[in-house]
C-alpha cells in the first residue's frame, strides 16, 4: 500500500487497474488493485463515479455531503473513500493525471485494432443495425472504433461512454474524424449516468476473458431499464459461452493447479510430506487465462459445446446458472476446460472466440485447470456446471464425470480414477491421445 499525503487539494482518481463486482443483496465490491476486496456497499457505483477523473478531495467530500450530509448513508461513505485509499483504488494524480494502464492505457486498445477480425465484425454488424436517425448508446467506446463507424453509418446521436482516461484520447478521435456533430462523448460508468433520450441502439461490447467478467449483463440489463427505448435493438443481442475439454501439456498444469500426483512427485524429489498443502488447495477447477497462440498449441479432448446462452434483449436476472455435458473423443484423460465465447451480433453476423482457428485475438482464453485429470470413458461425459452471481454457489466452473450408458440420465457420477494422472502424465509425454485406458 502506497502512502499519500492528504490534504482537501489532493487530486485523487481511480487506479486503472481494478475490477468491481454486485453481489446478490447489491453491494459492489472492489477487486483493489493489491489483491484484496473491499466492500463498499450498495452506495459503491456512485462513489467510484466521483472519481473516474481527476477531483480534489476537498471537492469529493463536499459533494458526498451536499448528497447524502441529511442521511445516515454519509459517514459509511466517507469509510469507503478511506478504504478505496487504503487500498491503493485510489491514487494521487500527478499532474492531474493517474499512470496509463489498465483500460487507461493505450496499448489495450491498439491490441483491440489490431484484432482486425473482431473490429470488422463489430462495423459490419453495426452497419447493417442501425438505421437513419437513430440516437445509438456505445458503452465502453474506448478508442472511439464504433462510435466514429455508426455516424458514418447514419446514426443520428452516438452517446459514446467511457469510464477511464482513454476518453480524452476518444474525443480527439472523434475531432480527427469529422464525427464531434453526431458523437457526444459520455465521461463516466454507464450505470451512474444519464441520458438526455432514450437511445433506439445499444452497443456494447464489454466481453471479458472471462466471458462475463466485465459485468456485459448487469451493465445491459441497467441500459435497458433506464437508457434504452421499449424495443430497442442490441449489439450485440445474445452471447453464448462454449467449454471444451482439454489436455493440457504437464508444464502448463504445474503453474496452474495441483493435487495428490503433485504431492507425490515431491516426495519423490525431496523425501519430504506436503500432504498439508492439499488441506489449502483448491478442490474444484482453477480459473486462468493464456493468450490464444499458446492456446492453439493444446490438444483438444473434444468438441465445444454451449455451456450457456442469454438473449440479452430479454433476460431478467443478471447471473447464470447452466450445465452442460462435454464429450471426450477419443476417450481419456482431461485436467481442463476452456471457456470461449460467441456473439450473436446483427443479422447472421457473428463473433466466435476461437483459438484453434484463429489463435490471434484481442482476447486471450479462460481456462480452467482440474487439480487431479479425470478419465471419461465411451460412455461417459464430462459434465461442466457454470455459475455466475448465482446465491449460494460462488461464481465458476466444476466438472463431474457421469454415466450416460443404457439411456441413462447421467445422474450417476463415477470418481476420479486414481491412475488418471498417471494415464495422462504418459500422454502428455507421448505428445499424442490415446484410447481410453
């Protein structure tokens, strides 16, 4: 934790890197930047707005108070600028500006140009969706790509919103392209802001490495309640998540999990027990991303399959609860899951997350990596069940090996064979699949 020298003329803004996160009673919590999370109640989004550009301490305060000084909510949210403080979540700015990265920092969005098959899939599905006239709400617009394409394509009114610096950068965009007419740019997070006028067209392509990690539902669901007409039209409109199974190189699985065979092993190395790290480790699947290259070099256990799917223009709860059986073909070993994604965006016009056919994306993948490999034999499946925001079960992925033999329900569940690691380790070394053992 940094210190900071405070006083009423500090300018204070959010530090780029963090993430935030709504719990089933809505209360926002802060992934901070030092690895700890904060609650700071359902005032959260509200406060953290205060600060999405440079504002003195002095300044903040005195609008908390002119806003809630009459009620009980005050002094809980002075305890909550202390702790985003603490907590590195908010920074000095020097010179009124706060270091780029995260989102602030331009190299993110030259990735996302780069990414030319993701960025012409977006203009083409938004070219073909808006219509003459139309007012058209871009959230998170970024480096300003699709606000600066729909007023090309016709649009009346673009309300480009943007949270982090990269804004004043959008507006010079916006400037160099002749667009600052038909494009308002909209500083600030989409859920604390409004809107003139109801817009005929959301646009938001807040799609996460891990699919939902940046929050598209409770941002769309939120557009749609206040900022959108009665029928508008989305881009994009309905996003699934797809899982495969996977058989990771043993490399990969030591930097990402660990379970009895690794316990075993460094017994064997060092004549030493660390059974006890087993009593702390993690007994489901452990979430991590890698880059799609390295994606692409992975042997698939077999095909993908749709783990989840919402209509985003008409879903009524922002968490998910889904299933769905993976096949393992040909049989064997799996000690992952990988998690991508499809959205459906306007006409036909699709984007898939795809890194065995096109490993070279802005995005990179969200896998999930088995502490102990399970066999799946022919006439089993591995079966994924996702949860997001769901009370009760935290958010994530588990898997269970069931029986689909003789009709079956798949109800069943066979363990873990204890010669799964093994069985793999032979694979992977092999660099080939093998039949199932």
């Amino acid at each position: 934790m940094s210190e900071i020298a405070l006083s009423p003329d500090t300018v204070l803004q959010l530090a780029p890197n963090f993430r935030t996160r709504l719990d089933a009673a809505g209360h926002v919590f802060v992934d901070s930047p030092v690895g700890t999370v904060v609650d700071i109640g359902p005032q959260g989004f509200a406060i953290l707005s205060m600060f999405s550009r440079p504002v003195t301490l002095g300044a903040a305060l005195e609008r908390l108070e002119a806003e809630l000084g009459g009620s009980t909510e005050f002094a809980p949210a002075i305890s909550v600028v202390n702790m985003l403080i603490e907590e590195n979540t908010l920074v000095a700015s020097a010179a009124g500006r706060a270091p780029a990265s995260g989102w602030a920092d331009p190299v993110e969005h030259a990735r996302m140009l780069h990414d030319d098959r993701r960025t012409r899939d977006f203009i083409a599905a938004l070219t073909a969706a808006v219509r003459p006239g139309d007012v058209v709400l871009d959230i998170g617009t970024g480096s300003g790509v699709l606000a600066v394409a729909l007023a090309r394509a016709g649009a009346r009114r673009v309300y480009a919103v943007e949270a982090s610096d990269i804004a004043a950068v959008a507006a010079r965009v916006f400037e160099s392209n002749g667009v600052t007419d038909r494009v308002t740019l909209v500083p600030g997070w989409s859920r604390q802001i409004e809107l003139p006028e109801r817009a005929d067209l959301l646009v938001a392509e807040i799609i996460g490495n891990e699919p939902l990690e940046e929050e598209i539902l409770e941002t769309t669901l939120d557009a749609r309640r206040r900022l959108l007409k009665p029928g508008a039209r989305l881009v994009p409109h309905a996003l699934e998540l797809l899982a495969r199974p996977l058989l990771l190189p043993e490399a990969e699985v030591r930097q990402r999990a660990f379970g009895r065979a690794a316990v075993e092993r460094w017994r064997e190395l060092y004549g030493m027990d660390f059974g006890p790290l087993l009593d702390v480790a993690a007994r489901h699947p452990v979430y991590s991303v890698a880059e799609g290259e390295v994606v692409a070099t992975w042997p698939p256990a077999g095909p993908p399959a749709v783990l989840a799917s919402v209509n985003l223009t008409t879903f009524q709860e922002a968490s998910v609860r889904a299933s769905a059986d993976l096949m393992v073909d040909p049989p064997g070993p799996v000690n992952a899951v990988a998690v991508t994604f499809r959205a459906l965006l306007h006409d036909g016009i699709a984007h898939t997350l795809d890194p065995w056919k096109w490993p070279s994306s802005s995005w990179a993948t969200s896998v999930w990596t088995l502490p102990e490999p399970v066999d799946v034999g022919p006439e089993s499946a591995l079966r994924a069940h996702y949860h997001r925001r769901v009370t009760g079960k935290p958010d994530g992925l588990t898997v269970e090996v069931v029986d689909r033999s003789a009709g079956g329900t798949g109800a069943r569940t066979r363990p873990p064979s204890p010669d799964a690691a093994r069985a793999a380790h032979r694979i992977i070394q092999s660099g080939r699949r093998a039949p199932f053992l």
